[in-house]
C-alpha cells in the first residue's frame, strides 16, 4: 500500500481510502490463513510425534508384561537358573 500512495497510484480521496481498505483486508485474511495453515502443520507435526510415542510405549510395555515377565516367572526358567547356579 505504501508503493501505491508513494508513486501516487492511488491518492488520499474517498475512493482511494476505500481501495486500501479493501487491499488491507484482503492481506490480513490472506496472512490469517498462511498463519493458520502453518500452525496446523506444527501441530499435525507435534501429534504424529505423540502417536508414535504412544504406541512404542505400549509395545514396550506388552512385551516387558507378556514376554520377559512371563518367562521370568515360569517354573523351567527357574527351575534351569537354580540348577546352574546353586547346584553344581
């Protein structure tokens, strides 16, 4: 707008205010959605992130409970760890 007023393309009257009126808001809603788009990427971003996270947690967690516990816990694995540690 200030190319416009300085080279004297449109001038101060009431239809020169009028134009630049309608120029400046055309620009801010045209900012607003650049803005917009830009922080829905970054949360798009940031929650993609969050899923991944979510779910390495919980397989993390099923395969601790389920896989390492349980053979922890059963009587062959107990059974061979005494017998190669305390009977020899």
């Amino acid at each position: 707008m200030f190319v416009l007023l300085n080279n004297k393309i449109i001038d101060k009257s009431y239809e020169g205010r009028q134009i630049i009126n309608y120029i400046s808001r055309l620009t801010d809603a045209l900012s607003a959605r650049i803005v917009g788009f830009y922080q829905t990427q970054e949360i798009l971003k940031f929650a993609r992130k969050a899923a991944i996270a979510q779910v390495m947690s919980r397989n993390m967690s099923h395969n601790i409970g389920s896989h390492v516990l349980a053979k922890l816990s059963s009587k062959d694995y107990l059974g061979l760890q005494m017998t190669r540690y305390f009977i020899k």
